[in-house]
C-alpha cells in the first residue's frame, strides 16, 4: 500500500507561538500595591529591629548617647551573660515557673476537656466560655486582683487557709496564722499559681478541639468489647490527643519561658526579696531600659532565643519518638 503525497500525514510539531512582550500597565501593580502595607510594616517592625538586635548584641550602646556611641565589643556581651549570676538565676527561676505552672495545665486540661466533651452536651460551649475568659482578660487586671487576693491581712486565700487550719482534722495540713505571701519561700508559688489559672482554659479549649475530631466510631468500637470510660480516655483519647499535645505543649514551653507580664506585676517589677520571682525577660527589662545596656539586654534576648529552640527542639524529638509521625 502505497500513499500519495497529497493524502500525506503532516506530523511536524505545531510551532509555538511565543507570547508577546506586553507592557504593564498601571493596573497590573494593583495587586502588588494592595498587599504592600504588610510586608512594609513587617519590614518595619519585624525583620529591622530582629536584625538590629543581633547587630547591637555585638556592641556596647548607650541610647541617650545616640548612634555615635556604639562600640564594637564581639562576644563580650554574651560572655559577660553567661558568667553574670543574676542572669542565672533568672533563668532558673524561669524554668522553675515553667514547669510548675506548665505541667499541671496540661495533666488537668486532658481529663477536663474530655469531661467537657461528654458531659455537658447543649451547655458544653458555656462552660468552655467560663475556662477560657482568664485568657481574654488582661493580664494586668488578673495580676492586680491576684495581688489583694494574697493579701497578707485581707487577702481571701489567707482567710481561707486560717480558717481551714483552725478545723480540728485538717489542723496539721493548713497554717493557722496569715501567711506573708511576699517572703521567697512563697513568691515563686504565687506566680506559678496565676499563670496556672490563666492559662488552664486555653489548653482545655485546644483539646476539646481536638477531641471533637475523634470519630465516635472508635468508643462505640470500644464500648462493644466492654471498655469503660477510663480504658476509652487511655487506649482512645489519649493516643489520637498526641499531635495537640505536641501543639500545646510547644506553646506553652514558648509562652512560659517568655513570662513577663504576672510575675513584673505580682512582684512590683523588683523580683522579690532576693529577685526569687525574676524571671529572665525581666532581666533583659531591666537590663535594656533601666540600666541603659541595650547591647547586654540583645545578647540576653537571643541566647533565651537558642534557648527555647532547643527546648523546642528536644520536645519535637521526644514526641516523635512516642510515635508523633504514626498520626
């Protein structure tokens, strides 16, 4: 079979045609000029003052003395800090707060939410109202209150504590004389005790949240081969919880190692007798705006930087290994 020229296939690749170079018009820079305020104010307000903070953790400046001041110092600072005793304590009053206060708001938070999740049914979203309104409100009126609360005369916790202190059974539990809430032995207690409550209903909302995506095939799987309540929390719940969990803990290990606000308020901004309740952004406060050593107070604020990345990182590592990547 033999075929003609003229009922040949042609099978010669189509030739691309190659745009044309049009020019922009005004109109096509709308998009770019409608987004432009973010990335200008970030800029601004992010990414400057970031890098000028590594830039000053390398000098020694005074701000009063303006830009001219600034001297060249390399590591000093930073070796300076980790040599300086106040900044030590400071951290480990930090750690110290973080893990009293943080722990418990996770081992309380887990059982509350899963409570909240089937028990209250139509009034579930009120109550979960109730626990999270510490979080909305400002820190600096729950501090406040707090404050007259541990009031050492008047304060409601040392009427109740003396009051339970005069029962006969719980005589040896409970103190029997108001309780000076300012001495070090107490103030690490305090602050503790107020990050603790403020932040409870922000974990249970976030597990509530994460129950509600658990199918309920799974407990109705497990109440068929007779599991009660505590074997569904325990082989059900808590194993679907871990990628949350790995989530609010991540926050809080952030937000806590950060605390500046309860315990700068609770303490009158001085620490405590002892500075027992100073936390380390307190000191890279006091470093920076009352002593005028904004090159120490940078070198302060990016090692709790590293500091946290590790914590950060370690906690990653510890959740993977339970099994995180299996969810």
């Amino acid at each position: 079979m033999t075929i003609s020229s003229s009922t040949a296939v042609n099978f010669d690749p189509p030739v691309a045609t190659m745009p044309r170079h049009r020019k922009l018009k005004l109109w096509d820079w709308a998009p770019y000029v409608f987004i432009s305020p973010f990335f200008i104010l970030f800029l601004i307000f992010g990414a400057f003052p970031l890098g000028f903070s590594i830039y000053l953790s390398f000098h020694q400046w005074d701000p009063a003395m303006g830009l001219e001041a600034m001297k060249w110092v390399g590591l000093e600072n930073y070796i300076f800090v980790l040599g300086d005793d106040w900044f030590r304590q400071s951290l480990w009053n930090t750690i110290w707060i973080a893990i009293v206060s943080g722990a418990p708001q996770h081992l309380i938070a887990i059982p509350l939410a899963f409570f909240l999740n089937i028990a209250f049914g139509h009034w579930r979203n009120t109550v979960v109202g109730m626990y999270f309104l510490p979080f909305i409100t400002s820190t600096v009126a729950i501090a406040l209150v707090f404050n007259s609360l541990f009031s050492r005369e008047f304060g409601v916790v040392n009427q109740l504590l003396t009051h339970l202190g005069h029962l006969p059974i719980l005589e040896w539990v409970f103190p029997s004389t108001n309780i000076d809430w300012t001495k070090p032995e107490y103030v690490r207690w305090q602050i503790a005790f107020v990050v603790w409550w403020r932040y409870l209903g922000w974990n249970t909302v976030l597990y509530l949240a994460a129950l509600q995506t658990i199918p309920r095939d799974l407990y109705e799987a497990a109440l068929v081969d007779g599991a009660t309540r505590w074997q569904q929390f325990w082989h059900v719940t808590v194993p679907l919880l871990k990628p949350m969990m790995f989530f609010a803990i991540t926050l809080t290990l952030i937000g806590n190692l950060q605390l500046f606000e309860e315990p700068f308020i609770l303490t009158g901004g001085t620490g405590g007798i002892g500075q027992v309740g100073k936390t380390a952004a307190m000191h890279m406060y006091n470093t920076a705006f009352v002593e005028s050593d904004f090159g120490t107070a940078s070198a302060v604020a990016w090692l709790l930087f590293l500091f946290i990345a590790v914590l950060t990182w370690l906690n990653n590592k510890l959740f993977n290994h339970s099994g995180l990547k299996d969810h």
